[in-house]
C-alpha cells in the first residue's frame, strides 16, 4: 500500500479543516505522535483508526482505497486527490449523508467486515485495471 500517499491524503484533509495534529489526535482518541507517524507514511493503519479519520475529515472512500491499494501510490498523488476532493464540494454532500456514516461506525466497529470491504475496492480496481 502506498502507506505515504494515505498519510498525505489524512494530511491534506486535516489541514483543510483546519484542525492540529494535537487537537485531531485527541479526537480520535490517539497520540499527535502516533498521527505523526501516519501522516508521514512511516507506520502502516487499517483498521477502525482510519475509518475514524476518514469519517471525521469527511473524505472519500474510494479515494483511500485507491490509494491503500496502488503500492506505488505517492504522497503528491495523496494531495491531489484530498484536493480534487475538496474542490468538488462533495463533502458537504458526504458530510449530510447518514448511510456513509453508518457505513463508517459499522466497519470501524467490525474490523473482520472492514477488512472484506476492503478487499472487494481492491477486486473492483484490479477489475477496472484489467477492463482498460
């Protein structure tokens, strides 16, 4: 997985919602140095942590699978992507959504079911990748 591009993206977000690593990591109920560390691609997260990061900077799923799934995925390529993100004003939308945010506590709940909803973004890229 692209561990620095996942980093950059939750960086990316995080900055745009103009929220500290001291204040995020306290509202994940985490260490700033453990959010360090995540956001600077040096430790690998998955489970329920990252879901929690995701849901509260309100970024994209699909964005994070794509990047969790290309091992040559890019810290620039994590940018851009929580860029276009932000530029499409999709978040609001995302935001005001509470299937997604269901979706997120349940898997953030259930690592056995977050790990089989991963796997399938990673079937659906391999897929389109091959369809090309």
């Amino acid at each position: 997985m692209g561990k620095e591009a996942v980093g950059a993206y939750i960086r990316a977000l995080r900055e745009a919602n103009k929220l500290g690593q001291q204040v995020f990591a306290a509202s994940l109920d985490t260490s700033k140095s453990l959010l360090d560390l995540i956001e600077k691609g040096k430790i690998d997260t998955r489970g329920s942590l990252l879901i929690h990061m995701l849901l509260q900077l309100h970024g994209s799923p699909v964005d994070l699978v794509e990047l969790m799934a290309n091992p040559n995925a890019t810290p620039e390529d994590g940018r851009r992507l929580a860029e276009e993100w932000l530029k499409s004003g999709r978040i609001s939308q995302m935001a005001l959504s509470g299937e997604v945010a269901t979706l997120a506590q349940a898997l953030a709940q259930d690592p056995a079911r977050y790990q089989k909803w991963l796997g399938y973004g990673e079937r659906l890229l391999e897929e389109a990748k091959g369809a090309s």
